[in-house]
C-alpha cells in the first residue's frame, strides 16, 4: 500500500515539475502572468503571440516573455507601484 502511495506521488511530482508555463512579465503596468500549463517547450512557444496580442490590445506597454518549468502559486501578480527592473 505505501509502495502504491510512492508511486502515486512521484507520478504527481513528474507532472508538476514537467509542465511548461508562460511567464508574461509587464512594465507597465508592473505584473506577471503565468498562462499554462503546457506539455512542450513548443507548445508553450506557439501560445506566446496570442497572449502578447491581447495584452498590447490593452495598452500594456514593455512585455518580457520567458517559457520556463515551474508551478506558480497565482496566475497573475500586479503592483502598480513597483517599477520594472531590467
């Protein structure tokens, strides 16, 4: 039973550590978006144009786009009082 547990698990964690998300970072206003998750590298990659234009299409000025494995704890983080580091 706990053999089954250990399986189970590092089944999970394969999944979580695997996927590929988007990282929009914005410089106007300061935020960071996560879109995903997505199985490939060029997967995640085809997605970027479509996300990039619906935020220009809101005026968002200065957008860092970095395709990375990770598990965000909040799809989206915004401090308009922060300013953008490059």
């Amino acid at each position: 039973m706990l053999n089954k547990f250990k399986i189970l698990g590092s089944i999970i964690i394969q999944k979580v550590i695997s996927d590929y998300w988007i990282e929009l970072i914005t410089e106007s206003p300061y935020c960071i978006y996560y879109f995903g998750p997505f199985q490939t590298f060029i997967e995640a990659k085809a997605a970027c144009p479509g996300y990039i234009d619906d935020l220009e299409s809101e005026g968002v000025l200065g957008i860092k786009v970095v395709i990375k494995r990770c598990r965000p704890d909040a799809l989206t983080i915004c401090d308009e009082e922060v300013s953008y580091s490059k």
